[in-house]
C-alpha cells in the first residue's frame, strides 16, 4: 500500500467517522428535545387535569380582570373559603384557599409553567390555556369546562 493509497483510505474513513458523529449527535438531540417536550407535557396536563376537576364543581365564578385573566377565584359548595389558581411566579401554577382575606392554603399544582390564561363566555364556560416550557419545547394545551353548580 502506497502513501496515497493510506490517505486516500484515511480521509474516507474521517468522512464516515466524521458523518456518523453528526447523525449520532443530531439524534441524542432530538431525544433530549423529546424529552423536555414530554416533561412539559406532562406538567401541563396534571395542572389542566386539578384545574377541570376543582371548576367543575365550582359556583360564583370571578375572573380577575374582566373576560380573561391569569387567574380564577372561585368557591366549591359546603366550603365557605375562596379558592384561587394562578399562575404565580415566573413558572408556577399554584391553587390557594383563601379564608377572611387571607391565604390559608397554599399548593404548587405545576411546575416549568410559562402562561396561564382563563377566559369565560357568556354561556358560563370556562375556557383554560396553559403553556409550559420554552422554544423549541413548549407545550401548550387548552381546555374547557362548564361548571355543574351554576344557575
């Protein structure tokens, strides 16, 4: 085997070793993308699951501002506090009980939230976006629920 015979074999072989390292680290990528994505998921849905299962037993509904807000109060029949979920902090959703003006409890529900949205039509539906995590592995959900106890 002549010298150039031996680099011609060499620079071949670094272009397979050199493509293989560029498939290998593009997909361990997209795994850990994959990964995030499905943790925020995740997050997204054990907040948007507590929020549907406490509205839907909910009466006397209040946004904060008006139509749409990044928080509801509510209360739930044979309890006389307020309850409240909010999107607290820079990412956190958490659900608190409010009794004589003052939080008597106070519960994370979520984590790695980034946006939280109600919004209430005319109808008395509540309509619950929730965004978790950032680009390029944000998860958004939205939801809706139309609570049993109102008139």
């Amino acid at each position: 085997m002549t010298l150039i015979e031996l680099l011609a074999a060499l620079a071949i072989l670094g272009f397979v070793v050199g493509s293989l390292s560029t498939f290998y680290f593009a997909g361990l990528s997209s795994f850990e993308r994959s990964i995030g994505r499905m943790d925020n998921q995740q997050s997204a849905r054990i907040a948007m699951d507590k929020i549907i299962r406490e509205l839907r037993c909910a009466y006397d509904i209040d946004l904060s501002s008006g139509q749409e807000a990044d928080a509801i109060h509510f209360k739930v029949k044979g309890d006389s506090r307020t309850h409240r979920f909010r999107h607290y902090g820079k990412d956190e959703i958490v659900f608190e009980s409010i009794y004589n003006n003052k939080i008597d409890a106070h519960t994370k529900i979520a984590l790695g939230i980034s946006a939280l949205q109600f919004t209430i039509d005319e109808s008395g539906t509540i309509f619950i976006t929730i965004s978790a995590g950032s680009e390029p592995s944000e998860a958004t959900l939205t939801g809706a629920v139309r609570p049993r106890n109102l008139p």
